[in-house]
C-alpha cells in the first residue's frame, strides 16, 4: 500500500486511504485551528490488513509535517497515538 492512495477530501472533512475499490476514512473538524479527530472508518471488507493503522499514520505525519495542532478523540488514534512517540500532539 503506497500513499498515492491516500488523499484528504476537503469536501467531506476527512482523510481517505482506498484499498480495492473501497475507501477508509477518518473525519476532522476545525476547531480554533486546531483538527479535532472524531472518528476513523474502515469497511469491513479491507479490515484487518492494516489499513486502519495506514491511514491514521499517514493523516498524523500530514499534520505534523505541517504543524498542524490535533486533538486525537476516536479511541483508535488515541490508541496509536500512546504506542507511538513522534504522533503525540
């Protein structure tokens, strides 16, 4: 899986990763200037591939890349967030 997959749809206020015709997602809200992550979606039919944990990756490094401040709510961004030391807002 390479990061020409992924892909932020301003339209829809998320960040999207598609794998085999379907597409994963997770949602943001502005807030202040700071990205507020609520939820983090992936279809059951390219579950367990790691698409998940792509896709929180590579939304995370775009935001910091940036400087980007973000508040992880959805359980799993917190999740990744605590195994993972560069992603730690």
């Amino acid at each position: 899986m390479n990061t020409k997959n992924f892909r932020i749809n301003k339209e829809k206020h998320r960040f999207e990763l598609e794998l085999s015709g379907n597409i994963a997602f997770l949602t943001y809200q502005v807030v202040d200037e700071v990205w507020h992550l609520p939820h983090t979606i992936v279809p059951k039919e390219i579950g367990g591939k790691g698409v998940g944990t792509r896709l929180v990756k590579q939304s995370l490094d775009y935001l910091i890349d940036r400087n980007i401040k973000y508040i992880p709510i959805c359980s799993f961004i917190v999740s990744f967030v605590a195994k993972h030391q560069k992603h730690k807002s």
